[in-house]
C-alpha cells in the first residue's frame, strides 16, 4: 500500500482495529467507548452499508472459522470528538450514496470502468450484422420456394441482326459445311467452333447466324470430315469473305459461291480484307456477346427428364378396323387398356404416347375431327377417364398432334369440295391452286371451280393445311387447349414438325404455356438441324432418328464406328438437348425384326436405356415382337400395318413371342437400373472422351462408354462380334474418377455377381467379354452412415421427492413422506399398493387401462425405477 494516498477512516462490522500515536490512557479507553458505540450503530443501519467495489479479498487468515485479522493500524491526531464527528460524516455520506443501489447497478459501474470502446464498436457491430441477417433469412424463410421453371436460367441475349448464308458445293458423304470467321460468334477461325451450316437439297447449304448490328465481319466456308475435332478440314480458296452487318433488328441473306485455290496473301484482294476489318476496329471495338450461334440449350419441363415413354398406336393397339365409315356406332375399345395398368407399373413406364386418337378415315393420320375421339375406339368422356387413371397410378399422357395436314373429310375441306375453290371460305386453310400442276392433289368441286391442292408426300387424302392463315392456325391453337384443359392430357407429340416454320412452334408454345408450363411439346424430327425447331421458346425435344438409325446398323454391320460417329456428330450439334431416342415405331420395322442377330436385342437396349436421352419403347417391342412392312396388307397404311399389331395379352405369356419371357425381364431389368442409378439417366456425364472405340482398325465391334456423377460410376461395355475378346483391352477412366485404385465394378447384368477391380492408373480389365455380349459395371461412392441417435437414458425420479399431484379422474393423490431416520423405511423398496376399497393416486403404481369408450387414454406415468 505504499504509495496509496490517504483514504478515510474504515467502518467494519464486529472487527476491532487499533489506534496509534495515543499520548494518554484516557482518551485511549473514551476512543474504544466511542468505537463501541460506532460498531453497536454500524450494526442499527447495515442495511445501508454499502458493497464497496475496491473491497479486497479477504486474506487467508479471515476465512469462516478462522480468528479475525485486526485492520492496518490507521493514525489519528484528533481529539475523540473529532474522530466521531469525522465517524459519523463518513458513515452519512457512504449511506447516502448506498441509496438505491443494487449488484446490477454495481455490475454496471464496474462495466463502465473496464469497458473497451473499440471491442464494444465490434461487438455492436457484430450483433447488428447478425440481426440484419436474422432478418433477410426470416424474409427469405418467408418467401414461397422456387418453382422448377423459376430455376431455369434465361437464354442469353441474342445479337440483333439475322444474316443467312447459302452456298452451294458438293461433299462426300461424312462431310459437312461450316461457316468459320474472324469473331467468336463465328467460331473465331477455329472449325471446330464454327457454325455447322444445314444441308438443304443436293448441293445447297444454309444456315442462319445471329451477328452485331453495324460491324465489319470476315469468314470463310469450310469442309469437315467427319465431326472430331482435329479432323481433316478443307478451307474454300481466294480471298476472305466480308460482311457489314447494317441496324439492330434487320436481316440480310449472303449467296456466296465456293471459290477453289489458294491465293497469295500478296494478292491485293485478299490483303484488302482483313486491312478492311483492323481499320474498322481501330475506330469502334469489336462487341462480346455471351449468346452462341452454336451452342443450344432447351429444357425440359421437370417431370419429362428421365421419363421412360411408351409409345401406343391405338387403332392397332386395340384391333380396330382399319376404315372408319362414319356410320358405325362407339366401339369403346380404349377400355381394355386398364387390363395393362399393371404391366405398364411392373415394367416401370412414366409416360404413354398415344399415336392418334382422333376421328379419322383410316390410320389416324388423315383427321376428320380433331375435337372427337375416333368411333372405332371410344369418345371424350371415356378419354377422359382413362387420362385420370393414368395420372393415378403415376404415368403421364401425351398425344399425337397432327397439324400438318388433315383428311379430305375434315369440314374446312369438305366445304372446299363442294363450293370450290372461288367460292368456298375456307379456302385459305389450304394451298390451293388453278391448274393440275399447280399441286400434286386435284378435286373436282361438285359447284364452282375446280381446284389443284397440295398434299403431304402426294398423297391426296392429306391435304396440306395453309399455317400462314390466321383462321388456322387459331383452330389448332384451340384444339391444343381443348385437350391440355378439358382431357388433362400432358403434352403433344408433333407430326412432321420439320416440314411447319420453326415460328409456327414458337407460337404453339406460347399457346401451351399460358394452359400447362408443364406441357412436354416433342416434335418428329427426321432431317435438318434439330436446334432450328427446339429451344428455350420452341419446341422441348424432338425424335432422334439418326442415333436411331446409327443403333441398329451399327450391329447388324458389326461396326461400331457409325455408331461412336453418330454419338458425335449429336454431341457437337445437340449438346443442349435432351432428345428422344426410340428402336421402334409405328412407321419403321420393329427392333426384333430389323436385326440380324437375336443376340443383339441386348446391345440395342442397353444403348436406348441407360445412355444419354429420353427412352421410348414401342408397344410390344418389350416381348419382342415383330414386323415389316414387307409383312403388311392393309393398302391404306401402305404395309404399316405389320408394325401395328394388336397387342398381347399381357397376362398370358404363352401369347407371347417365343423369347418373349427374358426379353421382358431383361427390359424390366434395366429400366430398374436406370431409376435405381442415376449415372445411367439424365444426370450422369457422356463426354465423348469416355467413348473408347477398342479396335484401332475396322471392324470396330467394341465400344466402351463411361459415365460419372458424384457419387456413382458406369461403364457399359459393348462386344457385337460373334467370337469371345480374350484378352481384352483394359478400360481407362478419367482422370479425377472418384473410382480410385483397389475400387470395385459390379457386373449388373450377370447372372451371378462378378466384380472388377480399379488397377494403377484407373485401369480396368473387363474381359473376358463373350461373343454378343455386353457388360453393365456400375461403381457406388461409399455413403457417410448417419451418426447413431442418442440413447435417451430414462430419467430417475428421486424417492425423496414430493409425488406429483394425480391427474384429474385418477382419484386423491395421497403424499408419501420419507422419513430417513426410520430403519424400517427402504426408499428403493416397491410401494405398496393402495387399498382396493380406497381409489388413492399412487405415483409409482402403472395407471389403469383406460376404459373401451373413453375418447382418449390417461396419460402414462414413468417408472422410476425402470430400465
């Protein structure tokens, strides 16, 4: 304490201090009365003594039980008068400032004096930032999730002039055209990244390319074998090519002839061009635009992306007649699909297509009434039904839209017939003409002038509808609506859509999406660019004939090489599209009967089920049924009738085709996988440097395709030779592969469990493969297991407790009172039981069932000395 400026004299309560510097006895003892006296009044008031905060810890010697360590001895040269007045000054002033004090209040003090201003700025800080927070989750918490289509990104936004480039020059077959040029919406001189150009008729190819208004653009044609990316090119010769884009929103057409030869670069016109475009730039800068000419990107509504689809042809799905007189009474045949509702679960389908339904003169192509279901197999109301049991039992329902054209016995052509062409008010539904060889069709009208009309494929009951009236193509705006929100029904199916103007799409979606954003709009695609009719506002998807085509000839040709092609011509041209792949329809050989080998049946439907793409089996080609066209004899369908059959009894399979049992149970099989692992749908990867051609020469017959997510890898591994492959050539996984050395495949599709193991350098030895075989090798990530729930230990009632109050309706709670010093007294022994005549609560007791006509039984009590 040296060093510590004088404080004022201290008061204590029943502790004794000495004085010093006393000069006489009798003050000394008149100075003990006075602190008598002082310590008998410091006892009257000690509700105002107040908890000094300097007050130090008492030393050891003052601990309870312990002799009291006098205070330091304080000097007084005052008389003892002095010394009370000073005493009881001191004790007035720490009262009054005792007065309405508290340990908060002291706390709070104490605070004041240590507080950090810079620390409390950052925890104010902190805790503002936290409550600003809590706040956005609350408002976010609040809001409504997401939708599907809320999640979708927006395309990017497309540069403002459309120019269109024709060029006519003859390719081999396996080559293609692009347009190549000095911007990267033009592929910035890369042909990989060029625009591939669309083959029109012969040697004439277009394509249409979105550029930035007012700019100086160079290109050049160019030829591409084959769609790898360091395949061989071959440039057009002379000079660059050079276009000046003019205003936003305008379009120009470019007819460009293929010039041959190199020319010199001294050559003063092929050193105009690029001196051109550098003294355009210097002066306004080259535009960047995210958009690509190239890249493509639709999706799909949610519920259609890994949809397995079935396709049904009803008219010979159902054994209808193949004429409808239009006199006959509703057959309702439509009813007997509900004896396949449980095929179609056990199978495992999520989709059925309905080829047409429509009142019709023959196949359903030729409609009459686009608002009625054919007689031939029921009507509107029984539609309708079957729609909602569908839906029930999970599987969606999309039909088959047929806008292109109509029958001659639809009323805006039967009018046409009867008026003529000069007369009739549906005249502009059709394209008509004058003279025999204005169109293919000719009618000669019952009253007014005869007419010339145009037909789809020149066949005269198919008179082609005019899209470009209004009248309509409101009709068929109405016809989509009817059947979206009247039936139910999920989505269309578009006839030839690549023969109707991509803008015609784009206003039947518009019309679609204002009913069901959910509407699935697929449209027949056989030739051309599909990414001219699907997109963000066009169609969804549409039907892959070419990977269709390439499936089945690659087996029967036992050459993998078309087929590893196809895959790569789609993954440079529809990389953004999920299309729709099939092995069979209504208008082609069934898949049984279009390959040469039975044993590839397997290889075909491995490919069309657990490769990239939406699956479509076509009735019966699970049993695998057959049929040509060869086969047929029905004249109005032109032999098509051999590939719509009536279909099996799905309960019976002695009706079935002979293999018609495994083939069943093989597809049941794999569409389980596919649902079961989702590396073999939608979300697994196929980049084509997993796609491995193990020949280095023809004849390819081994492919490997390697697929990956996050948690699961597949290998499909195709052998279509009719010899075994031993040895075989290990499969290389990508790099980053979460199959790490030491991992294990399992071979899905034998008939016992067979694993292979990852070897150094993620290599996998899959062989022997047999002769036709194929190998379905599937690796899963190893799942984190959930930490085990806590046990919940039972709470122990204490013995010594006061017993609950009983419930009401269990009687008087009689208090048990422990009485410890009793020896007779066991506080672990069972209660005894309340006397029977005496309904008394007894707290350990198991409560009484409750009665049979009570609402609700007595709430249980714990036993607290239960395990």
């Amino acid at each position: 304490l040296e060093g510590t400026p004088p404080r004022a004299p201290l008061v204590t309560r029943g502790t004794s201090f000495t004085m010093s510097a006393m000069t006489t006895a009798a003050p000394a003892a008149r100075l003990a009365a006075n602190a008598s006296r002082v310590t008998a009044s410091s006892r009257t008031k000690r509700a105002l003594a107040p908890r000094r905060v300097s007050r130090p810890f008492p030393p050891p010697d003052t601990i309870k039980g312990r002799n009291p360590v006098p205070l330091r001895a304080i000097g007084v040269e005052a008389d003892a008068e002095e010394l009370k007045a000073m005493l009881a000054a001191t004790q007035t002033k720490v009262a009054a400032a005792a007065v309405g004090t508290s340990l908060a209040d002291t706390a709070a003090l104490l605070g004041s004096l240590t507080k950090d201003p810079e620390a409390e700025a950052k925890a104010l800080a902190k805790a503002e930032a936290k409550k600003a927070a809590d706040e956005a989750a609350a408002i976010e918490a609040a809001k409504p999730p997401l939708t599907y289509w809320e999640k979708v990104p927006h395309p990017p936004s497309r540069p403002p002039v459309t120019v269109t480039f024709h060029i006519s020059m003859e390719t081999n077959f396996g080559d293609h055209l692009c347009i190549v040029g000095g911007h990267d919406l033009l592929g910035d001189w890369v042909p990989a990244k060029g625009v591939e150009m669309d083959w029109v008729k012969g040697n004439d190819w277009k394509v249409s390319v979105a550029l930035p208004a007012h700019s100086l653009l160079q290109y050049k044609y160019v030829i591409r074998s084959g769609w790898a990316d360091d395949g061989t090119c071959t440039w057009q010769g002379g000079p660059d090519g050079l276009i000046a884009t003019g205003a936003a929103h305008s379009s120009q057409v470019i007819q460009d002839r293929w010039v041959h030869g190199n020319w010199q670069a001294d050559n003063p016109n092929v050193a105009a061009i690029p001196a051109a475009v550098l003294a355009h730039q210097a002066v306004k800068t080259p535009e960047v635009w995210e958009f690509s000419n190239k890249a493509n990107t639709s999706y799909l509504p949610e519920w259609a992306n890994d949809a397995v689809f079935y396709q049904i042809f009803p008219l010979g799905y159902f054994g209808a007649p193949t004429v409808n007189d239009q006199k006959s009474a509703v057959v309702p045949r439509l009813k007997q699909i509900r004896e396949h509702y449980k095929h179609f679960q056990e199978l495992g389908i999520d989709a059925v297509y309905f080829s047409p339904l429509f009142e019709s003169g023959t196949h359903g192509y030729d409609t009459f009434d686009y608002f009625e279901i054919d007689r031939r197999l029921g009507d509107v109301k029984l539609f309708k039904q079957i729609v909602k049991e569908l839906h029930e039992i999970g599987i969606k329902v999309v039909l088959d839209g047929v806008f292109n054209h109509t029958g001659k016995g639809h009323f805006a052509f039967r009018d046409l017939m009867k008026n003529g062409a000069s007369d009739s008010e549906f005249a502009n539904w059709y394209h008509v003409g004058v003279r025999r060889w204005d169109h293919e069709g000719w009618c000669d009208a019952k009253t007014g002038s005869s007419f010339s009309y145009d037909c789809w494929e020149g066949h005269p009951v198919l008179p082609r509808l005019n899209l470009a009236e209004p009248a309509v193509r409101n009709h068929i705006f109405d016809i989509a609506k009817f059947w979206l929100e009247e039936v139910g029904v999920d989505g269309w199916r578009l006839d030839v859509a690549h023969e109707i103007e991509p803008d015609f799409w784009r206003e039947f979606r518009r019309v679609c999406d204002s009913v069901d954003k959910d509407c699935l709009l697929v449209g027949e695609l056989i030739h051309g660019n599909y990414n001219d009719w699907c997109g963000h506002d066009r169609l969804h998807t549409g039907t892959n004939y070419q990977l269709s085509h390439a499936t089945w000839h690659s087996l029967n040709e036992h050459n993998y090489e078309y087929f590893y092609n196809s895959l790569r011509r789609e993954n440079n041209l529809f990389k953004g599209l999920n299309l729709v792949n099939f092995l069979g329809n209504h208008d082609v050989k069934r898949i049984a009967s279009n390959l040469d080998t039975p044993a590839h049946y397997t290889h075909a439907m491995v490919a069309l089920l657990l490769m990239k793409g939406i699956p479509c089996l076509y009735y019966g080609d699970e049993f695998g049924m057959e049929g040509t066209p060869d086969d047929g004899t029905d004249e109005h369908s032109g032999g098509d009738d051999a590939m719509r059959r009536p279909m099996p009894d799905c309960s019976a399979p002695n009706t079935w085709p002979q293999i018609g049992v495994s083939r069943l149970a093989l597809n049941k099989k794999l569409i389980k996988i596919r649902k079961d692992h989702p590396v073999f749908a939608q979300a697994g990867s196929q980049d084509m440097e997993n796609i491995k051609l193990v020949a280095t020469e023809w004849p390819f017959e081994q492919i490997t395709v390697v697929r990956e997510t996050e948690d699961e890898v597949g290998v499909l591994v195709f052998n279509c030779a009719d010899h075994e492959v031993n040895p075989w050539p290990e499969v290389q996984l990508p790099k980053g592969c979460i199959a790490k050395t030491g991992s294990k495949f399992v071979d899905l599709l034998a008939p016992t469990p067979e694993t292979f193991l990852v070897n150094d350098g993620g290599k996998i030895y899959a062989g022997p493969c047999g002769p036709n075989s194929v190998k379905v090798l599937l690796f899963q990530k190893v799942k984190t297991k959930p930490p085990p729930l806590a046990r919940k230990v039972p709470v122990i009632a204490d013995p010594y407790s006061t017993p609950p109050t009983a419930p009401s309706g269990l009687g008087t709670a009689t208090p048990v009172t422990p009485v410890a010093n009793d020896p007779a007294y066991d506080p672990y022994a069972t209660p005894p039981p309340a006397p029977k005549e005496v309904p008394a609560y007894d707290p350990y007791a198991a409560p009484p069932p409750a009665p049979a006509a009570a609402p609700a039984a007595a709430p249980a009590l714990d036993d607290p000395y239960a395990a």
